[in-house]
C-alpha cells in the first residue's frame, strides 16, 4: 500500500456486502458470490512524514462500515493510530498510475477520509478504597 501526505493514493477497500444468488429450485447448486470493491482517498494530516509513509510495513482498517475509521499503520519502529471521517466529496477524486506507456487511469470515487493523528496515552490506575470506623 502507498500512502502519501501530499498525493494520496488510493486504498483498495472489499465491502463485506456480498450478493448471494441461489436458484430456489436446485438446493444443491452452489451459492453464486458477487464481490464489490470500492475504493477511497486516505488523506494524512501533512505532519506525517514522508519516510515513515515510504516505510509502512503493516495497516489495518477497522470501523469503516460506521463512516468513523481508526487506521493503524506500523513500520519496524513505531505504531502511528489515525482517526477519521468518511465524507462525500463534491465531484469525483481520479485516480492516475504509472503504466507502460506512461500515466494511466485507474480508478475513481467520491469518497474521501480525511484522518488526525490520534496519541494513545495509558490509563492511570488509581487505587480506591472506603474509610471505615470502627
């Protein structure tokens, strides 16, 4: 995956919605499964790096079926935890890549993610307790 602060790439997201057609006078035929990919523009606050994007080794994506996405991208040396807001964008965001002729393209959407640095701090464990007299 490429991600970039300054020209966003695009990340390839599978919906889990899957159509299943199945013929209702044959049950022993085999469910037919549709597949649809959807894709979306991650957009980086641009504080975040060039040489940590250029080295991510490791990403997930939870919580975007709720429009709120937390994305944590790792790289041998640090976790970075983004939060985002899925958005309708006016128009469409096109997407370019190099093929062997040159610039070529690829895909588009309409959705964007538009995402903030989030700093998980530990919890402080406090130590309660009752007074009792006696």
């Amino acid at each position: 995956m490429m991600l970039s602060s300054t020209s966003p790439s695009p990340t390839q997201i599978s919906s889990e919605q899957r159509g299943t057609k199945r013929a209702r006078e044959q049950e022993d035929e085999s469910p037919e499964e549709e597949e649809e990919t959807s894709y979306v523009l991650l957009q980086l606050p641009d504080s975040t790096e060039a040489s940590f994007l250029s080295s991510i080794s490791q990403y997930s994506i939870m919580g975007l079926e709720f429009g709120q996405p937390v994305i944590s991208l790792k790289n041998t040396r640090e976790e970075r935890i983004f939060r985002g807001k899925l958005q309708d964008v006016a128009g469409s965001l096109i997407f370019f890549k190099n093929g062997e002729e040159g610039v070529e393209y690829y895909s588009h959407t309409s959705k964007k993610i538009s995402l903030e640095r989030v700093v998980l701090k530990e919890k402080d464990k406090k130590l309660t307790g009752t007074a009792t007299s006696s």
